[in-house]
C-alpha cells in the first residue's frame, strides 16, 4: 500500500529531527481512514518502528474516529 511506504519514508526523515513520535501520531490522524482496516501489528512491522507502536496506532485511529463523530474533518 502507497500510503504505508510514504509514512515509513516521512518516519525515516522525522527520526533525524527527533520527531518521530509526533510525526507518527500525525501521520495516523492524517490518514486514519486509509488505516483504520489495516492490523496494526503489520503496520508497524512495515513502516519499521517497535511493537510498542501497535497501542498508539490503535488510540490515534480511534482519536480520529472521535474527532469525525464531532465533526471534524
């Protein structure tokens, strides 16, 4: 999926800026609808960050649930 090798690329360039972690919460309320299907253990298998990872996918696509039932974009 196009939209996983964007994120492991945009992770990759975060890292040396010492923003990974907040780039990743971003990366997934961006685009959590093309995500929310997704495991989120390959997820993070495929963009390259550790198991611990699989609770913040899982939090921000359910942050972004949230935030669509309030009526935010």
């Amino acid at each position: 999926m196009k939209i996983v090798e964007t994120i492991k690329l945009t992770l990759q360039k975060a890292q040396a800026k010492r923003e990974k972690t907040a780039v990743f919460h971003s990366q997934l309320l961006l685009n959590a609808e093309l995500l929310k299907n997704l495991d989120p253990h390959e997820f993070c298998r495929n963009v390259d960050v550790a198991k611990s990872y699989v609770r913040e996918f899982r939090k921000m696509i359910a942050v972004a649930r949230t935030l669509s039932e309030l009526g935010y974009p």
